[in-house]
C-alpha cells in the first residue's frame, strides 16, 4: 500500500515536472553542424530545452504544410524566403516590434516571419582558368558565346528560384524567359545545389557558377590554394540580389512564448555574431562585427538591387517559368 | 510428382488461417496507406495545371531516362553478378568465402558516398589528380549514374544469384556434359534459363530501386523522372502534382511487377528431384585463374576500393573533431531502430510469403504486390501519408518510434521475400504434409518441421532490411522522434554543406558495422541453400 | 462393392479437377477395404491414382465424393484428425531431426523404449541417433514407415513405396514390409504403377484409367480374368485375339477354344502367354504355326508364333528349345478370357 501511493506521488511528481519543464521544438533547415553550438547556447541562456528536427528546408516546409494544424513544431527555422512565404498561412502574426528590431532592408512587412540573415548572390569562377577581364559584368554576359558551356547553375536550387522570382518581378517575365532560354542555348550546365557548382569547377567541369555568397568560404578556410575565386556582377545587377535566411512561429503552436523566445535570442547580438562568423552571412542588426572576409554590408547593398524581400515569396510563376523553359 | 506441382496443389485447403491472414492484412494495408494518400492527394489536382506540370513532353523525357538509368544498371550489374556468382560457387577458385563476402559488402556503402567516390576519382581532390597527376574526364550523366547505382545494388543480384546456383541441381548440367554439350552451350540452355527467375527477382528489386532513387542520380547530374517528384515536392512544396508524379511512378511499379510474372511464368527455383544436391567437381579454371583474380580485384577495387578511398581521403583533408561520443550514440541508436525493424519485417514477410505459396490466389497475390508497391513508393510520399495518417488516427504514435519502424517495415518488406521465398520452394511439402498425416495440426507442423530450416534465410534476408534500413533517409528525415539521428542522417547532412571531413567517420562507421552483417548474410543464406536440399 | 462387416474405407463418388472446365483428374471413384487389408491402386502415369490418395489422406480437397473410414465420414475433416498415416515417395523425413525424433515426432506414446520398438520392428536397432541423410535409400524408407506406425494409424497410404529402391532391394523389401503390415494388422492403400509390385504386394488390386477404375478384385482375379483389353495388357503381356463366340466357346485362329463365361458374337478374347504350350510337329502332324521370334530370359523362354497371320507370344520352361522358323503346335491349357470394351 506504502509502496503503490509513493509509486503514485512518484509519477504525480514526475508528470508534474516534466509538464513544467520548458520546451521549444524547432524544424531547423538549417544543417545541424553549424546550428548545434548556438542551440547549447540558447538552451544555457533560457532554461528551455530546444528539441530540433533538422532536415532540409524544402523537405521540412513540405512536413509542416501536411502536418497542418496538428504540427507539434513551434518554429520553422527556414534556408530561403521562398520557403517562408510559401508557409505563410501556416505562420502565426509576429509583434512588429520583432521586425523592428531588423535592419530596413531585411524587414517582413506582413510580419509573418522575420529574417535571422542575409546573403548574397555571387558569381564563382575557376581562378586557374578564368582572367580578370574574362569576368562577366552582368548576368546578361553569360549568354555570350565566350561562355559557352563554362557556366553552371541549380535551376532546383531555393537561392536560385529566389533569384528568379526577383529577376522576374523587376524586369517581366518575357525578359527572364529569354535570359533563361538563351543560357540554355549557352548550353549552361545543370548541378544538384552551391556546393556541387564550386566542386564543379575546382574539378574543372565548369570556369563559372551563380550561388550563394557563404559557400566558397568553407573550402578556402581549409585549403588556401582551393582554385575558385568569388566576385559580384556590375553594381545594380540582379545578379548580386540579397537574400534572407529566417524563421518564423508556427499557427498550430500551443506553446508561442518560447518560439518567440528562441527568435529573439536568433536576433540577438550574441546569436547574429555567431552566424556572421560561423556562417559567412550577414547580420540583420547593427552593432555586429563582419566576417573579415565578406564585403561590408553597406558595399553590398550598394551594388544590390533594390527588390524587397517581401515580393520573393511568390514562387509559383516562378517555377512555372522554369517548367515552361524545360529546366524542372 | 515433382515437389512443386505438390506444392500448388498442396494449398487447396479451404480458407488460409488467421495466422497467416492477419499478418497479411497488416502489410496490405500498411502498403496501402500511401497509395491511398497519393490518391486522395491527387484528387485535389486542377485539370489545366495537370496538363502543364504532370502530362507533358519533359515528364516522357524524364521517364525514358529513367528506363535508361535502369537498363544500364542491370546490365552492368548483371555483369558483375553473374560472373563472380559463378567463380564462386561452380570453379576452384580459391578464397570463395573471403570472395563472396567482398562481393556483399558494397551494398553497405550508401548511394550518395558511391557517388562521390566516383566523381572523387577525377575531381580537383580526386585521387587520379593528387595521386598521379593526371585529370581524367568526370563521369557524369547517364553512365556515371548507372555506374555508382550498380555499384552498390549488384551485391544484391549477387546473393540472389550465388543462392540460385547453390540450390540447381548439379546433375543436370552433368547430364547434359554427357551428351556432348560444351560449357557454353550448357550455360546458355541449361544454366541461365534455370537462373532466370532468380535473376529477374532480383531485376525487380534492383530496378525498382534505381526508378525510386534520387541522391546518387542527382549527384551524377542526370535528370530521371525521381526528379521530377522532387522537384515538385522541394521546388514548389506541392504534394497534389507531385502525388500524380508518384502514382504514375506505382503504376509503372504494377508493370513491372506484370512483366516479371510474364517472363518468369511456368518457371521455378527449386530442384524437383529427390535426390540430394551432390557437391558437383568444381570446374578447373587453368589459366583462366588470373583472369578471374583480375575480374575480382577490379570490382572490388571499384565497389569498396574508391568510396573507402574518397572516406580517407575526406578524413586526411579536414581532421574531424573529436564528436566520438556522438557517433557512439548515433550508431548504437542507428542499430537500436533498425535491429528490430528487420526482425518485425521478417515476422510480417513469413506469413506473406507462405500466403502466396500455400493459399494461392488474388488475395495473397494482391498482399504480395501492395509490399512491391510500398517498396517502389517514393519514400517522401510514403513518409508524408505516414505524416497524414498518423496525426488524424493515432497522433499519440506521429514522430514515435513505433511508427518509424512501421514505415521501415512496410516499405522493405519485400525485400525479405526472396530469401524466404526460394527456402520455401526447395523445402517443399512434403515433410508438413507427413506431419499432419502423424497427427498434427498445419501451424504445429510448419511451426517445427519448416520453421527451423527457415531460420538461415529468416536471418539473411532480416540482415538485408537491416542494411537498407541503415541507409534509409527520407523516411527518417520526416518520422523520426526529436533528437534522434541516424548515422546516413548525419553523414547526408555533413556531405550536403561540403563537410566531408566530418561526414567520413559517419559513412566509414556504416561501411565497417555493415560489413559484419554482410558476413552474417552469408554464413546464413549459402548454408540455407543446403539446408534446404534435402 | 462387397457387403462385410469389415469395412474400414469406404471411397464413396470422389471427384476432382484441377480446372474448373477441364477434364475430371478422378472421376466418381469409389471402392471398400477391409481391415487390415492391402489395396493397390495401379494405372499408368497420370490416371489420378496419387490424387486419389491425397483425397484419402486429406491434402486435396475433392470437388465431390465422400471418403468414409469406418463409416464415418471424413472428407471435410483436416488431414491432421482423420487418423491416416501416409508414407511418401520421397519418404519426407524431417531432414533436421534424427530418426529417433523423426519417429517421435507423431508417436501416441512418448519414450525411449517406443522408438526402439518401432526401430526394431523395422530391422534398424540403434539408429535412433542417425540423421537421415546419414542413412541409404531402404533404411529411410523404414524409419518413414516406423515413424508412421508409430502415429498408430488403421489405415496407411504408400505413394509409390518401392520407387525409389533399386532393383535388387526391391522384392525383398516387398516381402519384408508385406510381413511387417500384416503383423501389425495395418490396412493399406497403396499406389503404384508397377504390375509386378501390385500382384506381388497386394491383397486385392484397383486398375486404373483415366480417373476411374476399371476392375477391383482379388489379385489372382484381376490377373486371371482381366475385363477389358487395357487391364489385361497392363497387368502383364497377353495375347488378344479376335473370334466368334458362341455358349462356352469361341473359334479363333487357334481353334475353338472354351470360354471362362459364355458369349456370343463377336468378341476379343485375352490369352495369356503362359496359358499356350508350344510343341514341334510330329511326323505327318500338321502344324498350326511357324516360329518368328525367340527370346531367351533364363528360366523359361518366349516363342513369336504365326499361327494363320495372327502373332501370338507363347511362354514355355527351358526344357523345349526350339529354333526360329521350326513349323510347331501350338495348343492352349485353359480358358480364354473374354474382353468387355475398353473405355476410351
């Protein structure tokens, strides 16, 4: 009798513990090896216990659009914008003071999610093979004859479609679907993602590939002599479009004030110092130190174009665009 | 009477027992669940879209690669195959275990690390370069993919095909020696067309897997119709086309699945003597003895030699550091879930296969196809009905273990049929026929008169899920409990940022626990065949 | 059917096909046994005598038909109930357990000195710890009957028992096995396709063809007084001719001859070879054939007579050598057997 009604008081207390242990659960498209880190920190500062499902974003977005509203994530911890506002409506409203805190030219109006980073797109090329002066100016030089054959590209790719869909919405579809078509008559080669492209060309399949700024660095970090080099377009060209990593707090959470905890800690200056220099990215607030290796911020945005990173959402013509091209 | 006309006839007993009925329900509708969602998914499809994103040209482009893709694999792997399966049962070559055995181990090598093993071969760190100066051209496209899949999938044609020569009746090619036949005209007449059905089993599981496989393809930059699900699922987040893309993926599965049956009608596995399988002479190779260590050594110089080759190269480059308490637990964990899904997939595979053996008919032809269906389902629509089910009938068992394993189990589970199948087959019916003419009941006779000779293919084919569950990735991207992570997880994840340093010890760990298994495959499935035999 | 008290088996209509628009395997079959009796079912290959067996033992289910054993009515009861012990052509030993295990596996009564019992009864003492494949073609062949005996059936089937035994092993494992059945007072169906091991082995035989049965009957019966041509030629050589009967006798090319029952017309008779003498004409005897063919097989001989165009087989013993192309006399010793029609 002694022994049941402590058995009992035992699991009374141990369901009353675990009831009152504070948890997050974050789908995070992020890779694990760069994130893990950061979330020990998070855990230490916070007293919550984060339980993460990494995966693809793609993958991940496409897991919480089934799970719908029984989904138990808190957090969609995202790669690409196109992921973010094709989750939209799966996404509870932030507070506007969340997005305030920001950089301008990062900032969700809708304030469904809010940026955790940036990146640009950049243009790789093979240090061995290509000179200076052979370096296009403008992506609309990748269909000259010159480069026939030399340029790589992920037409799956969510930075690519990104690309795209900006590129659509400044210059029109008719435009882009050109661009598209006369690089593939440029007989432009089609690779899985940004790391295979910079593989790509270090193995000298391809002089050059169109991909995310952070990639290049992970190499040259361990190998000085890694052949690939890494430059812009022409200032103002679309090929130099900023892009964002970044997250949001999922409709179906019942447990909203930790998801809103863990986004904060994202944009605090300790977590935005942390993936400036870990991730070669840059950080959407003020006040942090930049990657040594990256171009300022404020050169980039110079050279960017002006396209708001609301509008970049809208991924259906976009991909409409690629299947009408034959490149999905 | 041979055993296997008994064996048809054996099975008019009225109605098959729940014992069997029940297992096959469960794998009837665990398979079933996905074709289902796909179904119920696909309905949601606006016609006009229909026509742009699932029936267009580039979709019959895709497909044709796809029978492309899967054409040169099983050629090439055939190629390896079937010579090594003959050198290692039917000559006087030496060292057939230690053969044998290396000739498994491939299949322990995920697809992704086939793949770059061979683009490794003559990339900027390739070894061709570093090692000895030269660049070769990289292997892309439709060779380079058919090669990497076929590198690690024909180990599978091998045991398929090693075991069908261990169980053939020996007299017959003797017999057919005495009237005057050469070797070659005794292969061809006698020797394949009595492989034949093993062969195009294994055809079936291999090509199945080629039309289901992404990582290696898309690695290789060869546009196959996988792709295109892919994309629709990663690009668009859409699950209505992409569910159309897949059902027409099951419906090429179901042709398959006819044209197997078709070719292989009429034609079975077992010897339909009552003699025992005699040891046959082994054939003297003579000097075809160095031209048999050189098939061997560059097969195995390919299969095990380049992605071993890439792993150390991958560790030399980058030093990893020290996460080997991590990769304790994630292999212990790893072998934690795939342990028991093999042996709950083996459970559910016996009843099945004694089904289609014993109670012939649509109902158990019907349960055998769904498994071959689950098998051919992409595993990212598998994993996301499993998704749908879980959390609108039992949300209790979404992200458990449990229903991790049941999707493990019900999207291999006719993998361990052909091992069970072919033991059944030459053990006949017979003996549980004079054991219930003693007076026993039909379980209590296959319980201990079939049973314990089951036990060598029960544990080779439970091995072989094992493996592949290892491997597995999408699946358990999407229904793994939180915070629980595979080894293949971890080495996808750490290749996908270009961390092959830290990737290596992961796949190397795959590599090393597999291989024991490999071995046991084999201490168990070449003994069954003899088992068997009498 | 015979009226006896005795009746074990009763076989009652079975029918079977194996499709559904095909031709009848066994075609309303029916037959007794006695107990302790020995059956054989004979017929050439294919005439559904093994399917009738299954039938019998349970593994098939007939489409019609009952099967009776001691009048109670089996046919839809699992084979694993009926009490039936059923040895295998292939004898189906349990390859994995040894032959002391083997025939425990279905003994009534457990025990060591059960196994040495039955072990002893079939001649192999002290082989209860061998593996079967450790044993030769007749000793497996016991341990599946001891291991039958052992379930202590009424009734046993044998599916082609000898088969697998060579030659020289054969008779005396006939004999040995026959000695053992009738000892123990264990019923028997037997299948079988050869005429000397059903004459030999059997008590009565049931010839069969094409899933009927021609003519059951005592052994001696069914060989002295075939009912129609197939199951004269098939149980051993014979002669047929053709004749006009008339009462108790038949004219033939070999003279009137006495008929074992009346007929008229014209009728094809059966003659057994050994039924005919053959001797050389005497002086101014007329012969009534010429010799064409002579085998010669040991003990006795077998002379190809012509006798008015018709050739008939004569069987006679050493003593008379004749050679081929000598004009003899060929008389016959005993009645001709006149032949119903043979179904087709």
């Amino acid at each position: 009798m002694k022994k049941t009604l402590l058995a009992g008081l035992g699991l009374v207390l141990g369901l009353t513990s675990f009831a009152a242990a504070e948890t997050v659960t974050i789908y995070s498209g992020r890779g694990e090896t760069l994130i893990a880190p950061l979330i020990k920190q998070f855990e230490a500062e916070t007293g919550v216990t984060a339980e993460v499902r990494y995966g693809g974003t793609s993958e991940l977005a496409t897991l919480l659009l089934e799970e719908g509203a029984k989904s138990p994530a808190d957090v969609f911890w995202a790669q690409d914008a196109g992921a973010l506002g094709a989750l939209s409506s799966a996404f509870a409203d932030l507070p506007a003071e969340v997005n305030e805190t920001v950089l301008d030219a990062f900032r969700n109006d809708a304030n469904k999610w809010v940026a955790t980073s940036g990146r640009t797109r950049v243009l790789v090329y093979s240090t061995e093979r290509v000179k200076d002066d052979d370096l296009p100016k403008n992506i609309a030089d990748l269909t000259n004859e010159k480069y026939k054959g030399r340029v790589a590209w992920a037409p799956t790719n969510g930075g690519f479609q990104a690309f795209v869909t900006a590129f659509r919405l400044t210059k029109g579809d008719e435009t882009v679907k050109a661009w598209l078509k006369a690089m593939i008559a440029n007989e432009a080669k089609v690779y899985r993602n940004n790391g295979t492209q910079i593989d790509a060309i270090a193995n000298g399949e391809v002089d050059f590939g169109l991909i995310n700024n952070y990639y290049l660095g992970r190499y040259t970090a361990r190998d000085a002599e890694f052949p690939v080099g890494q430059t812009t377009f022409a200032a103002g060209d679309i090929g130099n479009l900023v892009l964002v990593a970044g997250a949001g707090i999922v409709e179906a959470s019942d447990n909203k004030e930790n998801a809103r905890k863990f986004i904060d800690f994202l944009l605090s200056p300790a977590a935005q110092q942390f993936i400036t220099l870990q991730g070669y990215e840059y950080p959407v607030r003020t006040g942090i130190i930049p990657h040594a290796t990256l171009e300022p911020l404020e050169a980039v945005n110079e050279i960017s174009p002006k396209v708001d990173t609301n509008t970049l959402g809208d991924l259906e013509a976009t991909l409409n665009l690629l299947r009408e091209v034959g490149l999905l | 009477m041979t055993v296997l006309a008994t064996f048809t006839r054996a099975g008019r007993t009225p109605s098959p027992p729940l014992l069997l009925v029940v297992p096959a329900l469960v794998v009837g509708i665990g398979t079933l669940l996905p074709v289902f969602y796909l179904l119920m998914r696909a309905l949601d499809a606006d016609a006009s879209q229909l026509g742009e994103i699932v029936f267009r040209q580039r979709n019959l482009f895709l497909l044709l690669n796809t029978l492309k893709l899967v054409a040169v694999v099983l050629t090439l792997g055939t190629l390896f195959a079937l010579p090594a399966a003959w050198l290692v049962t039917r000559t006087d070559i030496r060292f057939k275990g230690l053969l044998s055995f290396l000739m498994a181990l491939p299949l322990a090598v995920p697809g992704y690390v086939m793949a770059y093993a061979l683009l490794g071969l003559s990339g900027y760190y390739g070894f061709a370069r570093q090692w000895a100066g030269i660049s070769l051209p990289p292997l892309h496209g439709l060779w380079g993919a058919g090669l990497a899949l076929s590198l690690y999938t024909f180990p599978y044609l091998f045991l398929n095909l090693r075991a069908a020569f261990l169980g053939m009746d020996p007299a017959l090619e003797e017999s057919a020696q005495s009237l005057g036949k050469s070797r070659l005209v005794i292969f061809r007449h006698i020797v394949l067309p009595q492989l034949w059905p093993a062969m195009v089993a294994s055809w079936l599981i291999v090509g199945l897997y080629v039309i289901g496989d992404f990582g290696a393809i898309a690695l290789m930059r060869y546009e196959v119709f996988s792709y295109a699900i892919f994309t629709q699922y990663s690009g668009a987040f859409d699950r209505t086309y992409a569910a159309w893309l897949s059902l027409m993926l099951l419906a090429l599965t179901v042709v398959a699945l006819s044209a197997q049956r078709a070719v292989t009608r009429n034609r079975r596995f077992a010897r339909t003597g009552t003699g025992s399988a005699r040891i046959t002479r082994p054939i003297g190779l003579g000097r075809w003895h160095l031209a048999a260590w050189a098939f061997f050594a560059l097969v195995v110089l390919c299969s095990l030699g380049l992605p071993l080759m890439v792993l150390g190269h991958w560790m030399r480059l980058g030093v990893p550091e020290a996460e080997w308490a991590h990769l304790g637990r994630t292999a212990l964990g790893t072998f934690l879930t795939a342990g028991p899904a093999a042996v709950l997939t083996m459970v559910l595979a016996v009843p099945v296969v004694v089904l289609t053996l014993r109670h012939p008919g649509p109902f158990a032809s019907l349960i055998e196809r769904l498994a071959f269906v689950g098998y051919a389902t992409p595993a990212l629509a598998f994993a996301l009905a499993m998704v749908f089910f879980a959390l609108r009938n039992a949300p209790f068992l979404y992200q458990s273990y449990a229903l991790l394993m049941f999707a493990y189990v019900m999207s291999f589970v006719a993998l361990a049929f052909g091992p069970i199948r072919l033991a059944l087959l030459q053990i006949g019916t017979r003996q549980e026929e004079a054991a219930r003419a003693l007076g026993v009941s039909p379980t209590t006779a296959f319980m201990r008169v079939v049973l314990p000779r089951l036990r060598r293919p029960m544990v080779a084919g439970s091995l072989l899920v094992f493996i592949m569950v290892v491997k597995e990735l999408p699946i358990t991207y999407l229904l793994a409990p939180m915070g629980y992570s595979t080894l293949a997880m971890n080495v996808f994840s750490r290749t996908n940022e270009g961390m092959m340093g830290d990737a290596a010890p992961f796949a190397l760990s795959i590599i090393l626990f597999s291989s024991l298994f490999v071995g046991l495959i084999l201490k168990y499935e070449g003994s069954a065949a003899r088992a068997a035999g009498k | 059917m015979r009226m006896t008290d005795n009746i074990l088996l009763s076989v009652r209509s079975l029918t079977r096909r194996f499709t559904s628009s095909g031709p009848a395997v066994v075609d309303d079959l029916s037959f007794d046994l006695d107990a302790g009796e020995i059956l054989a079912l004979i017929g050439p290959s294919g005439c559904g005598k093994t399917t009738t067996l299954r039938m019998i033992a349970g593994f098939e289910t007939p489409d019609a038909g009952r099967v009776l054993l001691s009048g109670r009515d089996l046919t839809s009861m699992p084979a694993e109930q009926r009490g039936i012990g059923m040895v295998f052509q292939d004898y189906a030993l349990f390859p994995h357990m040894t032959v002391g295990e083997n025939i425990r596996f279905g003994a009534r009564r457990k025990g060591r000195e059960m196994v040495a019992r039955y072990l002893g009864m079939v001649g192999l003492d002290g082989f209860d710890q061998r593996y079967p494949d450790q044993l030769s073609g007749g000793q497996q062949q016991r341990v599946a009957l001891a291991r039958s005996f052992a379930a202590e059936p009424r009734l046993i089937l044998l599916d082609e028992p000898f088969s697998n035994l060579d030659a020289a092993l054969r008779s005396a494992a006939r004999r040995e096995i026959r000695r053992l059945l009738k000892s123990a007072g264990i019923a028997i169906v037997f299948v079988t396709h050869d005429q000397e091991e059903a004459l030999s082995f059997a008590d009565r035989i049931a010839v069969m063809r094409d899933g009927r049965i021609l003519q059951n009957g005592a052994a001696h019966e069914v060989y002295d007084r075939p009912a129609d041509a197939f199951v004269a030629t098939f149980l051993g050589r014979t002669n047929l001719l053709e004749g006009t009967a008339e009462g108790g006798f038949v004219r033939t090319s070999l003279g009137l001859l006495p008929l074992t029952r009346p007929a008229s017309g014209r009728v094809s008779i059966s003659l057994r070879p050994e039924r005919l003498g053959i001797r050389a004409v005497e002086a101014d005897e007329q012969p009534n054939g010429r010799i064409v063919a002579v085998e010669f097989k040991g003990h006795d001989m077998t002379y190809w007579v012509d006798c008015n165009g018709v050739e008939v087989q004569v069987d006679a013993m050493q003593s008379i050598r004749l050679a081929e192309g000598t004009p003899v006399c060929v008389a016959v010793d005993g009645e001709a057997v006149p032949l119903g029609d043979s179904k087709q």
